[in-house]
C-alpha cells in the first residue's frame, strides 16, 4: 500500500479511540485546550500573564484567577493548571 493510504487507514482507526477518550475526559478537555493553545501566544506551552490577563473579557478577575490557578507559583500556568488538574492527571 502507498504510505498516504496506511497513514489515512491509522487516523480513520484511531478517531473513534480519540473520540471516546474526549468523552471520558469531557468535552470541554477539548475546548479547553483549544483556548490554551489561541492564548499560548509566543508558543511556547505555557501560559504568562500577561498571556492569560491580556485576551480576558475581566481582567481584574483574570489577573486574581492566575494567582490561584498557579499552584508552583512559577509565573506561568501549564495546562494542567489551567484545567484545575493535578500535573501529569488525565
């Protein structure tokens, strides 16, 4: 078989994989990494803060929720904190 062939058969296979473990997550999993990735503007996997304040409609409020949010208190948020997780959760 042509590669593009064995590359589109894995992906067809593994969607509905995918698809369930969005569920089981919830699929505001998805959502929610969507919207880390659009404010993750330089990139770089984290969120700064002037990253998170910056796009907020509530800016006070955004800039109290980065406080919270930053458990190791490293200046910038990972997903898993953004996503209230504990690191390395699923």
């Amino acid at each position: 078989m042509k590669p593009i062939i064995i590359i589109s058969l894995s992906l067809a296979l593994n969607l509905p994989i995918h698809a369930q473990e969005a569920k089981k997550n919830g699929k505001n999993d998805l959502d929610q990494q969507e919207a880390f990735v659009k404010k993750d503007t330089d990139g770089d996997g984290y969120l700064s803060k002037e990253e998170f304040v910056g796009q907020a409609k509530k800016p006070a409020k955004a800039e109290e929720n980065f406080s919270k949010k930053d458990k190791n208190n490293d200046g910038k948020l990972s997903f898993d904190e953004v996503a209230g997780r504990k690191k390395g959760a699923k």
